[in-house]
C-alpha cells in the first residue's frame, strides 16, 4: 500500500511536472504566438511602407515623364507653328514676289501692246497711204486717158462731121 501510494505521489509529481510543463509550452506558445503576430504586423507595416515608397516613388516618376512629355510636346508645338509661321511668310512674299512680276509683267505686256498697235497703225496708215496714191494715180491716169479719149472722140468726131460736109457739099 506504500508502494501504491508512492507510486501514486510520483504519477502526482508527474502530473504537476507536466501540467506545470504544459502551462509553460502553452505560455511560450502564447508568447511565441505574440511573437510572431507582432513579427507579422511590422513586416506588414514594413511592407506597407515599402509600398507606399514605391507607389509614391512610381508616382514622381510619372508625373517627371509626363512633365518631360508635356515640355516636349509645347516644344514641338512651337517649333511647328513657327515652322507654320516662317512658311506663311514665305508664302506671303513669294505671293507679292509674283504679284509683282505679274504686274511688271502686264505693264510691260502693256507697253509691247501699245508699241505693236502704233506699229500696226503705221503701217496701216502707209498703207491707206499707198492706196490712197495708187487710186489717186489710177484716177489721175483715168482722167488722163479720159482726156485722151474725149479729145480721140472729139477729133474722129470733127473728122467724120468733116468727111460727111465735104461728101455732102460734093
């Protein structure tokens, strides 16, 4: 019966020693649980700040590029329209450029023209000339032979008024 109890008194002792074991494995347990869940929210808040630099980091980069796309665009846009405003001065001087040629162009045109016309009035008013002296030259040779025939006529006239006289008085 003694030996009954004290083994009884030691499965005791045993059970204390393992439950005061197991209250100290659960209480590390617990403390290692606590570990590792405060563990686990500073890596997330480490990570959540890692993100958040990055995020932040990814934004500035954005907004640089797209500063440097919209300076580079305003650039090419000025370039472009004083492209577009050098052209249209061109344009605008080579249209006076050819406005003025074709005015020197038509005054000259004018001036050939009116050199060309007194020419051809020249020459018409020789002409008219020419014809006028050629017909006042025919009308000259016209009455000339005119004359001519009326005297021809007269003289044949008084030869045969002659010859009819002397055959009559004969």
């Amino acid at each position: 019966d003694k030996e009954l109890q004290a083994v009884c008194g030691q499965l005791r002792d045993i059970r204390n020693a393992l439950t005061a074991e197991s209250e100290e494995v659960r209480h590390k347990c617990d403390h290692m649980r606590s570990e590792a869940l405060e563990d686990c929210a500073q890596r997330q808040r480490q990570v959540e700040g890692e993100c958040n630099q990055l995020r932040q980091r990814v934004q500035e980069e954005c907004d640089q590029q797209k500063q440097c796309v919209l300076e580079e665009c305003e650039q090419q846009r000025q370039m472009l329209q004083e492209e577009c405003e050098q052209q249209r001065q061109a344009v605008f001087e080579e249209s006076a450029q050819l406005r003025q040629l074709a005015q020197e162009e038509s005054d000259q045109q004018r001036t050939q023209a009116k050199a060309e016309l007194e020419l051809l009035q020249g020459q018409m008013r020789e002409e008219v000339q020419a014809t006028t002296d050629v017909m006042l030259a025919i009308k000259d040779s016209w009455a000339v032979e005119r004359g001519r025939m009326v005297q021809e006529c007269e003289e044949l006239h008084d030869t045969r008024v002659a010859a009819l006289t002397d055959a009559l008085e004969a």
